[in-house]
C-alpha cells in the first residue's frame, strides 16, 4: 500500500462554512455572540470551519435566507475551497433549506439540527435518548420534502446521527407513530420520576438544582459539592441527562442537589418542549443555583438569556442564588446583581467553603423558622430534627433534662 493510501483511510473532518444574518428585526440577541456559539456548536460537532459569512439585513430572506449576491460569494467560495457542509445561525424553513440545497450542491445544516446533533452524540439515559429522537422528529416531519434530496446522498456524517436516514425514508404516518410511541414511553419514565419526587417531598427533603448557561461551570459545582464525577468537560452541552444526589450539611441535613442541561441563546421552543423533563428536576426546587461564566465577554447576556427561560419554564418564582464562576479566569469589572451571590472558582478551597455558606444562608431564607423543646430521652426526635431541618442552635438544660433546639424547617 503507497503512503498517500494509507493518509487517505485517515477520518477527515467534514470541511464548513458558516452563515448568519444579523436581522434588525432579531434584536433580542447579540448577533456577534451567537455566532461565536454556532463556531463552538460546530466544533462540539467536530466540524472543520473553514469560514464565516454574514450580512446584516432587515429581515431574513424568505427564499435564500441570506441576499442573493451573498449567496453568490458564498457559492464561490464552497466551489474553491471543497466545501461539504453550511451552516446556519438561524433555524431554516423547509423553502430555505430547499432553496440553499439547491443552489449551493451540498449539505445544509440549522442551528437547531446543530444543536440536535449534539443532542443525539451527549444523550446517555433512556429518557434523554427518547427526548432527542422526539425532537428530531418532531423537527423533521414538516421538512421531509425539502430534505429528501440533501439527506439522502449523506452516506453518514452530521445531520443523520440519530434518527437517521432509514426514518427519513418512512412515511409521515409512520412518524406520527413513532413520535406517539416516544411519548408513551416518556411519560413512564416521567411519572416514575414524579414518584421519587413525590417520596422525597413526602420526607421533607429540600431541593436544590444547578442551572445556567451551557458551559459556565455547573457540572464542576456538582461534583465539588456531591463529591461526584460526572462528565466535566469544556464543551458546549457536556451534560444532557439529570444527575440528582443527596449531599448533608450542617452535620446531617439532607439536600438533593441536581445538575442540569445547559441553557444557550436561541434555544429552539421545540428544543425546550422536549427537554422540559430533563429540568423537571429544576422546576420543582426549593432553590435555584445559578452558574454563570464571569469570565466569558458576554457573561451578561448569557445570565439574561437563562432567567428569559427560567420566566418561559414557569420558575421565576424560585429563589435564585448566583455562583459568579471561574474567578481565576475572569478580566476587568467585577460581575453585579441584585440576587444573592459569591464570585468564586471551583477550584478554591477557600471559595468551596463560600459557596457552602451561600447555600446554608439561602437555604435558611426559603424554611420557615422554628423553635422546639425535646426531652434528652428522644433521641429518635432529635436524630430526625438534625436530618430534616436546618439546626442552628442547640442547647442542653441540665435542669430539665431537654434539648432546646432552634432551626429552619420546610412548611
């Protein structure tokens, strides 16, 4: 076999350009950040970026998307440079998608089939595989005729991980089926959850869940304060499935500390439809844990884009307590807000004991205060107090033989 055979068995990188139309009438986002985002989307997906094409505009193009001279450039440039797949910040309609494929010869990605794909690569339990499947279904059955073209000459890479090309040569009925079957079997696995949930609210346990944007550190708070090692890696979506454990503090009360998906901007609706249940746990908490990356430039608009979904989740009524993280990263002005907060990195003993007492203060603020009297002999009574509720004074009276116990307690 000649060398210039074997380089060629090597896996070559898909090779991408990368499109995005600064819209007027799309001011909600920083469009130079969520550009950013699709480069790191495409990294995550193991794309090759080769390069990237933006406009600002009005408004989207109906039919090409971007204007037709831009797709002219664009055209050029995937001819010269041998480019398999584009990439857009916005999600396509079925006529764009179309029209793209067909003036451009090569595969046409979204940013929501983007964010799908990493989906379907990170989805490890049952539940989060079911989820993925469901959205791309879900995604896919309006399009099956624009795509039939482009997804059909694939032959593998991004865009058919998941449900594939063998459910894309299924009818719309056949979708339907499926996408009903799915569903069947989410709500198993959602009322079995419901409950543990149930049991544990049943046992008084208090609850707190991690949240943030994707990537700002809350897989490395998880298991800094559970002791765990989940998967903590420098990507976007690193986790997709829930982990909930029991932590004790204050030398026995129990807490159950959840990790959660990753919040981004331009999160699909139909994205958060089906990935409601991996922030089920978040949505019955007695505390929200807001992770933010302080050292990312746009770290304000990424704590504004998680509290818009926290509103769209119906849990704005949570108590929220903000971990400004990586501070050992962090450059310039200090990060502000008016909620309760630490500025911290998890990798200081120090800040691990600050962001401990973060948590004892605002655990403390959500209970409900109380005082009681125990008798030294039950010691059932007293073993259960320090488990369920947060002890902040206790006191023997030789006299009377009794404990006087002061602490906070759910309602």
């Amino acid at each position: 076999m000649t060398q210039h055979e074997t380089h060629t068995t090597e896996q070559q990188l898909e090779r991408a350009v990368l499109i995005g139309v600064n819209a007027q009438s799309d001011d909600d986002f920083n469009f130079e950040s969520t550009m950013e985002e699709l480069a790191s989307l495409s990294a995550t997906c193991q794309l090759n970026v080769q390069e990237q094409f933006t406009q600002n505009r009005t408004r989207f193009d109906n039919k090409y998307y971007v204007g037709k001279g831009k797709l002219d450039e664009i055209k050029d440039y995937i001819e010269f440079h041998d480019i398999d797949v584009v990439v857009a910040n916005d999600e396509l309609t079925t006529a764009q998608s179309k029209t793209l494929n067909g003036n451009l010869n090569v595969k046409i990605i979204d940013r929501t089939q983007l964010i799908l794909e990493i989906f379907a690569l990170r989805a490890r339990s049952k539940e989060g595989k079911l989820q993925v499947e469901l959205a791309q279904l879900d995604y896919l059955m309006p399009r099956l005729q624009g795509h039939g073209r482009s997804l059909s000459r694939l032959g593998g890479g991004i865009g058919t991980r998941g449900p594939g090309e063998t459910k894309l040569e299924m009818d719309r009925r056949h979708i339907r089926t499926r996408m009903n079957e799915i569903k069947h079997q989410l709500e198993t696995v959602v009322e079995h959850r419901e409950r543990y949930r149930n049991k544990r609210e049943q046992n008084h346990v208090f609850q707190v869940a991690l949240v943030g944007y994707t990537n700002a550190g809350k897989s490395s708070w998880f298991n800094t304060l559970a002791k765990e090692t989940t998967y903590e890696k420098n990507l976007l979506f690193a986790t997709l499935d829930p982990k909930t454990r029991q932590i004790q503090i204050n030398d026995g009360f129990n807490l159950i500390i959840s990790d959660t998906v990753g919040f981004i901007q331009k999160l699909p609706t139909t994205l958060i439809a089906a990935f409601k249940s991996t922030l089920e746990e978040a949505k019955n908490a007695d505390l929200l844990l807001h992770v933010v990356d302080s050292s990312h430039p746009e770290y304000r608009a990424q704590y504004d884009t998680v509290n818009q979904i926290i509103n769209d989740l119906d849990m704005a009524h949570i108590p929220q307590a903000i971990i400004f993280n990586k501070k050992d990263l962090q450059k310039g002005s200090l990060p502000a807000t008016n909620k309760p907060h630490v500025f911290v990195s998890s990798k200081n003993e120090n800040d691990i004991i600050k962001v401990k007492d973060l948590l004892f203060d605002q655990v403390k603020q959500v209970l409900t205060y109380y005082e009681e009297t125990v008798p030294s002999s039950d010691a059932d009574r007293l073993y259960f107090l320090k488990q369920h509720t947060l002890v902040s004074d206790l006191n023997f009276d030789e006299t009377a033989a009794t404990y006087e116990v002061k602490g906070y307690k759910k309602d």
